[in-house]
C-alpha cells in the first residue's frame, strides 16, 4: 500500500535483499523538483503518497545497503532523489528503440548486473518523460546506457548498488535480454551492509 509508515514498518519485518521500484504514475513535479523548467507540467496520473511511500523505502534501503532495481519510474525516482530534471517526450512511448552500452570503468564490474550487456540492443519503452542526456546527467550517477538522442536509459552509483533502468525487463522475451539478466544478477548478490549512498 501507498502509505509510508505502514511500508517501512513491512520492509523492517522483512529485510529484503532487494528493492524494486516499478513503473506506473508520474512523479508529481513537486517531488525533488523533478520536472524541468521548459516541459509541460504533469496534472493526471499523480500519485503524491506513492512518491513519499517510495521515497521512504529508498531511505531505509540506503541505511541498510539492500540493492534496489528502479524500473521506469522508479528509474526516474532514483534519479530524481540526485537532482536529475525530466523533460517530456511521448516519442519514447509506446516504442522500441535501439540503445548503446556506456563503458563504465569507474564502476565495479565484477558480477554487476550489466557486465554481459551487448554494446547495442533494443528495448520497449513506455514512457513520455526522459532523463536528462549524458552531459546533463547527475555527477554523482553512472549512465550506462543511452538512446540515439543521448538521453540516459540505464544508470548506476559509484557503488553498483542501485540500478535503475527506462525500459520494463517484465515485458522482455528471452532470459539471456539485457534487463532479465540484470534482474537475475540483483536477486543473486550478496547483501551490502555498508552505507553506499551519501
């Protein structure tokens, strides 16, 4: 359920090993002043309390270094908790497009969830509201992935800890495509007890 208490007093209970947050609504504008100056605002779709339910299982996932997967909006959430602007473009919705590997060299890339991701491949998208391009993208996150117009579909943080991905690895057909794989090698790594996250 969208309500913040009752989630953390669950994820306390639980402990899980992994966190995914999946796609669905769009993230109110007013949450970490996700959404850039120049696009229209979002006025349907909303869901504020799932913003905030969200944003608190984030926080005790960073306390207790429990790996988190961000599937399309929660991509976007991850991304917007480090400062990342969205901007709106209905041509990623509803499409497939091709995207391009981004070498990481300064990531951990022993057992990461992207270490056997072709240097190109195609994904589903389902979504009109982008990350920022490569340039524009939080220095303190990792892009690892990028669409023809630059705009990040894939990243990471220093650590490998979080993932966060624009397309659904649900609505892909094959085990070995990149975003099952990074799925399956999340739900095998070991718990990280050390605080990732600043």
């Amino acid at each position: 359920p969208n309500h913040p208490t009752a989630s953390a007093r669950l994820f306390a209970s639980l402990t899980p090993d992994l966190l995914i947050l999946s796609g669905g609504n769009n993230l109110s504008p007013s949450s970490f002043n996700a959404v850039h100056s120049d696009a229209p605002r979002p006025d349907d779709d909303l869901a504020e309390e799932r913003d905030l339910t969200e944003s608190t299982l984030l926080d005790l996932a960073e306390r207790n270094g429990t790996t988190v997967l961000g599937v399309c909006r929660g991509a976007q959430l991850l991304a917007a908790r480090h400062g990342a602007r969205l901007s709106h473009d209905p041509g990623h919705a509803g499409s497939l497009h091709s995207v391009h590997r981004i070498a990481q060299p300064t990531v951990p890339d022993r057992e990461v969830a992207w270490s056997n991701w072709p240097r190109q491949f195609t994904v589903a998208s389902h979504h009109q509201w982008v990350l920022p391009t490569i340039s524009a993208f939080p220095a303190d996150l990792r892009p690892l992935a990028a669409a023809h117009d630059s705009t990040v579909e894939a990243f990471t943080d220093s650590s490998a800890r979080i993932v966060g991905v624009m397309w659904h690895p649900e609505r892909e057909q094959s085990p070995t495509q990149p975003g099952r794989t990074a799925l399956r090698r999340l739900l095998e790594r070991p718990r990280d007890t050390t605080r990732r996250l600043s």
